[in-house]
C-alpha cells in the first residue's frame, strides 16, 4: 500500500465504524479487505506500524450498539486476516478480549446479527482467515466453535456450508500433526486447552456426518455427503479410513434411496474415495456401492455416474470396464447394435436393458438420455480412455443413429416405438455428428471411411437440416478428411461433390448456413493449401465466383467470412495474379465504402496474407499505402491493431535482410540497405500510420503502435539522417502533430533543427517546429519517451479506477455526498 494510501487509512477506517454510514456497494468493503490483506501478509516491522489504526476501529466495533451487517461483516474477516499471523494474534489478545468478542455471537447476539448470511458467511471467512497457526487454533476450542461451525452445515447458503466443510476439514488436519498410523488415540498439540483429544473432536466430526446421512431431510444429508467428500479429499491418514467406515453403512442405504438429487453428492464422496488409500483396504465395500449406484438409478444418472467414474485416473480395470458398459448400452440399445457388455453379469445386463427400454419408449427421456450417453461417449473418445471396447463397432452405431435420425435406415429392425423419437431430432443429430468427428482419433482402427463419409454428405443434401447440424457436419467432414489419403478416390470424389453442396448453401436463405458454409469453405482450404489438384477442383468448380458474389452480402458476419474464404482461395491459388488484383480492389471497395466493422478486420487480415505469401500480386503492392491509411482511420479499434499487425509484417519484411548486411557483411552497406528500407517504410505510409496509433484513445491501439516505433528505434539510431531529404516528415499536415507537441513539452525534451551548416538546439514550440517544412525522423524517435508510454500502456486501462486510493476516496466520499452519489467503478 502506498503512502498516500496509507494517510487516508485512518479517515477510511473512522468513517466505516460510523452506525450511520449506509454503503450503497458491498463489493467495496471487499476490494478494500483486498488492499489490507496485501499490506497484512507482510512480514517485515511495517506493517505493525499500522495495527493500530485497525486496532482502533475493532474496538469501535465491538462497542457498537446498532450497526450494518456489511460492515461487521467486513469487521469479522479483517479480525481473521489481522490473526492469520502468530504475531498479530499475539497483540489481538492483549487487547481487550477483541478476538473472542469478534469470533462469540454469543456476545453479540442481542443485536441481531446473526440472522444475516453476510454475517454468518464473514464470521466464517474470519475463523478461515485466522487458524492458520497454534494459538488460532486452542482460541477456536477455547470459544466452543466447532459446534456452531457443524451447526452451519445446515445452513440455506451454498457458499456458508462450503467454506464450514473447509474449516472443518482444517481443522481435523492441524491436529494430526503427529503419525498417526498406529494410534488410535492421539492427544492434539499442546494448545489445545484442558489435553483435548484427538479422539473425542474426530468422534463429535463423524457423529455429526453419521446422524446426518441418516437423516430422512435432503437439506441435511446432502451437506453431509458434500463434508465427507471434502474431508476424504483433504484430510490425511488414518482420517479418511475412520470416517470412511463410519459413513459406508448409510452410504448403501442412501444409494438405494430413489432420489436422484443423490447422485452427484455421492459421486462426489466416490470419486475422492477412488482416489485414496482406502480403496486397497480390505472390506472397503466400494465397489459394491459403486455397483449399487449403477443400477439403482434412473438410466440417465447411470450414465452421468459412469461418466464420473471414468474421469478418475488409476480407476481400478474392473470399475472402469463396467462404466463403459453401462455408458454405451443406450447407443446401443436404440440403434439395434449387437451388444457386447465384458464386465456386467446376466441378472444386471437383463435388469438394466429391461429399464433402458421402457425410458427408450418415452420421447424426452429417448432424447436425453441418448445426447447424455453420447456426449459422454465423446468426452473420453477423446482422452482414449474407453476401456477394451472396439472402436469400429461405435462408429458402426454412430452411423446407424444418424441415418435413422435422417430417415435413411430401414426401420424394420428397431422398436417401433424408439424410431418416430430418434427421427429429426437435432439433438441427437448434434452429439452424433460430434462423436462421429471424434472418432477420427482411432483412424487406425477404424474402417468405415466410405460410409462415415457418405452420411456426412447425406446430411448436407438434407434441406432439413439444421443451421447447426450443418456447421457440425462441416467440422466431421474435416477431421475425417484429414485421415483420408489425397489420392485416393474417395478423397477426389468427396472433394467434388463438397464443392457443388457448397454453391448451394452459399446462397441459402439462412444467414448461418451462409456463414458457416464459407468459413468451411476457408478452413478446407487452408487444410489443403499446397495440394494442387485442390486448387484446381476449387477454381474449376466456379466456387471462386460464387465467392466474389458473397462479398456482396447484406450481412456483415457473412460478408467477412466470404472476405476471408476468397483471400483463402486467393492465396492457394498464388500464381494467377489477375484473380488477386480483382480480390485486392474488391477489397479495397469494401474497406473504404462499408461502415461494418466485421467486413473490414477480415480486409485487413487478407491483405497480411497476402503480403506474407512468397507469391503477391504487384497491384496487392500498390494498394498496401490505401490499406494502410484506411485502417488507421478506421472506427473500429481491432481494424487499427490488425492494420499496424499488417505493419508489423512489412517492417520485417523491408528490414530484416538489411539487419542481416549490417551485423554480417559491411556497416556502410548496411547503413545504406536501412536507409533504402526505412524509405518505403515511409513511403507506403508506415511512419504516418505509427505515430497517429501512438495516440489513439485506445489504449491497445496506442501499446501495438509503441511496440513497433521501439522495435524500428534501433535501425533509425543505426544512421544518420543528416542532409537526408527522404527521411523526413512535413509534421504540420498531420493531425497527431499538437499531440507530439504536447509529449515533448512534458518531457522538456530538445529537438534539432538543421536549417544550415551550423545546428542549433531550442525548445519545441507550434511555430518553430511548423516554421520547419520537414522534420528529420530520426529526430522524432529521440524526443519520444517511448519506454514510459510501453509502461503507462501496458497496464491496465482501469488500474487508477481499481487503485487503492481511488477506492478510498469513494468510501470517504461516500460520507460528504448525498445518497444519490453511489459508488459505480466497481
């Protein structure tokens, strides 16, 4: 915290501890904790200098007879962060009794505090804050909190009965400080008063979770299950066996317990148990909860829980196998699919397809649970993770679902009462298309390119189709296309046949399918960029005419994804000039004449395509000043940081062999290659571009603008302008000139002005410097601070907003304005 800062504390902390005060935003009080937290944690004599303004105000607190609860709130968990050091908690105690007034509602009950949550939620933000030591923790034995921390377990707030499990969970490992391997009754440290046990506080902890999961309330057994996954999570040995066998007993009875809203909370407890010792201990009886849980469940929280199980790393085989099987069962159940279950015995497989088939039957719970087993399916295709099952006969079931959902599969051999569900369903069209695209990971042991292939275009024939349906068919078609052979047929056949779908969709009445279409169009074509029977089925199709026709577009997303796609096709083709110089001043029109902004960053990123290919059309050359000075004029501030990126590109482009002559070869031929380079740098407009950047009101605009002048500084101080005419700039036409003016002034920087023999240096005035027709660059470059304005820029736009002392002189202000002047920087 900074000194001036650190002058408005005491004003901030008298005004806080006024009962009148009413603050219109608590979010406030919680950057201020923020601030204090940062000058708290310090370990060095400074920070004690200023316990006593804190002090002070706690002093006021706890004499307070009426006050708002955000700021006893606030009060709480600076009390806590004032005693997270054993220090700070030393001197809290020599004052008055502050801490255990603070951290005993019973002292303050009378005002009524309690009954808010803010306040509730801040006395345990405090505890939190403070047991990080010894002594935090024999006061919060000594005030009798760990009763009132197991009683907010049943609190209505979510963010409360979390931050209780942690305390808790805190608290049981701070007195295992000791082995405990083989003891099975440890007294706590020595703070602890009157040789509280370890036994006695772990019992009080499980008795708790015990009576709770037995409880016939859901708002009691579900913070039940979520402690005890938290203490199986965190707590160590033999903790984790202790509660674990306390709580396996109404664990199995709550998995049998028709209540769906079980499910995750117990999932929860599972996978932390998965993951701990306890699982290779004899009679742990996981598995069989496990197994409980897949088949006393409704189909649906069946594949959810399968789904859990697998994300576990180091899950048992056997585990693991099951949950594939129950995972894939509704794939292949309504799809007909020869079933091929390794791990889950008659009597469940009987059972549990009897229950999928009757959920089957029923149009929403058709749909949900399919999507669920799908998406899961493709979550750990992906991760490689599915357990011994072939790949080839998911694919063969993806297949099958989409050609049912398209109408393409004879229905004879599915119930009747499954096919009208899965049939246009976009849902299921979605998940399936996914997973189909997913599969292309295992192209190894996959052989159905023909028929993946054949579906795929199937639902782009479709007139049906979803916008989004299509989008993911585009995405499947790639992926499949990147493990299909270029020469192959199949591949030359797919390719045609895209191309004339394609036309089509670019001129469908959707503007999604429009949009989607030409952004597959540009992605296909990048995927295929140097394969030339590509280039010439793409510009023999008469795609590259369509194309031009979409620049024409009245909506702009999709003007800028046909902008994009023809700069693609453009740059692919590379050696057919007159196509890129009719592109170059179709794009030109656009960014001079279009007032949307999508159109116009998708010019720009063209034209930096473009001049990066090895293959540039001499007219793409000549338009680059036009380019330059559109997008530096532009409205929109991401045109103007893709335009200098295009800058970017040229100064690396004129510069770098010259860095190489100068380093490598001659110092007076590389002086002269810079020169000759920095002067088309200027002449296509770069230094006119760059200084108008430097001080543009976007801050962005103005760093990317700074970073090239200090990346072009170095070459300019590698010469000597002297006498050099085309080094120079008439600066009075430009409009950023009375900013320059203005940057020098503050610096009191000196420029030189060579009108003769003899240079002479005076002060930058309007009328010195506009008396000048020409000023020397090199010149320019000196008298900027370019590494104070990189600093400045590179912080954040909002961070004097933010500021500590910005958020102090609101809360003070706060005090001196009416009610209506509210805090709204936050």
């Amino acid at each position: 915290m900074e000194s001036d800062c650190l002058e408005l504390l005491p004003s901030v902390l008298e005004v806080l501890s006024d009962s009148k005060l009413l603050l219109h935003d608590d979010t406030s009080l919680e950057k201020l904790l923020d601030c204090f937290k940062d000058l708290i944690v310090q370990s060095d004599e400074q920070s004690l200098q200023y316990l006593p303004y804190f002090l002070q105000f706690l002093q006021k607190i706890t004499k307070s007879q009426t006050i708002e609860p955000s700021i006893f709130s606030f009060s709480l968990k600076l009390a806590g962060l004032l005693a997270s050091t054993e220090r700070s908690f030393i001197l809290l105690q020599q004052e008055g009794g502050v801490l255990e007034y603070m951290f005993q509602p019973d002292r303050w009950h009378v005002l009524e505090l309690w009954e808010n949550s803010s306040v509730r939620y801040g006395w345990l933000q405090g505890l939190w804050n403070m047991l990080q030591h010894p002594p935090s923790i024999n006061l919060f034995f000594k005030i009798g909190s760990i009763k009132l921390v197991l009683h907010l377990q049943n609190d209505k707030g979510l963010f409360i009965t979390s931050l209780s499990s942690q305390i808790l969970a805190h608290i049981l490992n701070s007195m295992t400080l000791v082995d405990l391997s083989n003891v099975t009754q440890i007294e706590t440290p020595n703070c602890c008063p009157n040789s509280i046990k370890f036994d006695s506080v772990t019992k009080e902890v499980m008795t708790h979770v015990a009576t709770s999961l037995a409880s016939k309330e859901q708002t009691v057994i579900i913070p039940a299950l979520k402690l005890l996954a938290t203490i199986l999570t965190q707590c160590r040995e033999p903790l984790k066996s202790m509660f674990w066998k306390h709580a396996v007993e109404p664990l199995e009875v709550l998995a049998n317990v028709k209540d769906d809203s079980f499910t995750l909370p117990i999932t929860a407890v599972l996978q932390a148990v998965v993951r701990s010792p306890v699982l290779f201990q004899q009679d742990c009886r996981v598995e069989t909860l496990m197994q409980l849980m897949f088949f006393s469940r409704c189909s649906i929280e069946s594949v959810k829980f399968a789904g859990s199980i697998l994300q576990i790393e180091n899950c048992p085989e056997v585990l693991k196998c099951k949950a594939t099987d129950v995972l894939l069962l509704p794939l292949l159940c309504a799809t007909a699919s020869p079933l091929q279950p390794h791990k889950l015995e008659v009597d469940e497989l009987n059972g549990h397809i009897s229950q999928l088939e009757k959920q089957l039957s029923q149009k929403a719970l058709c749909v949900c649970l399919l999507t669920q087993s799908l998406y899961s399916i493709a979550e750990y295709v992906c991760k490689k993770s599915l357990a011994n099952i072939p790949v080839q006969l998911i694919a063969s079931s993806v297949i099958r679902l989409l050609k049912i959902s398209i109408g393409h599969h004879p229905f004879t051999s599915l119930k009747v009462d499954v096919f009208p569900h899965l049939i246009g369903s976009y849902k299921i069209q979605q998940c399936s298309i996914d997973l189909l695209g997913d599969l292309t990971v295992y192209a190894e042991s996959i052989d159905l390119l023909q028929e993946a292939f054949t579906v795929l275009l199937q639902y782009l024939q479709c007139p049906d189709s979803q916008a989004t349906v299509l989008k993911k068919t585009h995405h499947a078609i790639l992926k499949w296309l990147s493990i299909c052979s270029p020469s192959s047929d199949i591949w030359n056949t797919v390719i045609h046949e895209l191309f004339q779908l394609m036309k089509k969709h670019v001129c469908d009445g959707r503007w999604e399918v429009r949009d989607s279409t030409l952004e597959f169009i540009t992605q296909l074509t990048a995927n295929h960029k140097g394969n030339g029977t590509y280039n010439e089925t793409l510009h023999s199709s008469g795609m590259i005419s369509v194309l031009f026709t979409s620049l024409s577009d009245p909506v702009d997303y999709v003007q800028a994804s046909a902008v994009a796609a023809l700069g693609q096709a453009v740059a692919a083709y590379g050696v057919c000039n007159n196509v890129q110089e009719k592109a170059a001043t179709h794009l030109l029109s656009i960014l001079s004449q279009d007032t949307q902004s999508f159109p116009h960053r998708a010019v720009i990123k063209v034209f930096i395509t473009w001049i990066r290919s090895p293959h540039c059309a001499i007219a793409v050359e000549q338009s680059i000043s036009s380019v330059l000075l559109l997008g530096g004029n532009d409205f929109d501030w991401e045109v103007k940081v893709h335009t200098l990126e295009l800058a970017d590109v040229l100064i690396d482009k004129f510069l770098i062999c010259c860095h190489f002559d100068f380093n490598n070869i001659c110092k007076s031929s590389g002086s002269t290659c810079i020169v000759q380079a920095l002067t088309k740098l200027k002449d296509v407009g770069i230094f006119e571009l760059l200084f108008k950047c430097l001080f543009d009101c976007d801050r962005p605009v103005s760093l990317k603008a700074c970073l090239l002048l200090l990346k072009l500084r170095p070459f300019m101080r590698e010469i000597t302008t002297d006498g050099n005419k085309e080094l120079t700039l008439e600066i009075c036409k430009y409009s950023w000139n009375n900013e320059i003016l203005n940057r020098c002034n503050e610096n009191r920087k000196v420029f030189e002005l060579s009108r003769d023999a003899s240079s002479c240096k005076q002060s930058i005035s309007q009328d010195s410097l506009c008396g000048s027709p020409k000023v020397d660059l090199c010149q320019i470059f000196e008298f900027l601070d370019l590494e104070n304005m990189q600093h400045t820029l590179s912080r954040s736009s909002d961070h004097v907003i933010n500021s500590p002392h910005s958020l102090m002189e609101d809360i003070l202000l706060m005090t001196r304005e009416s009610e209506e002047n509210m805090v709204d920087c936050y």
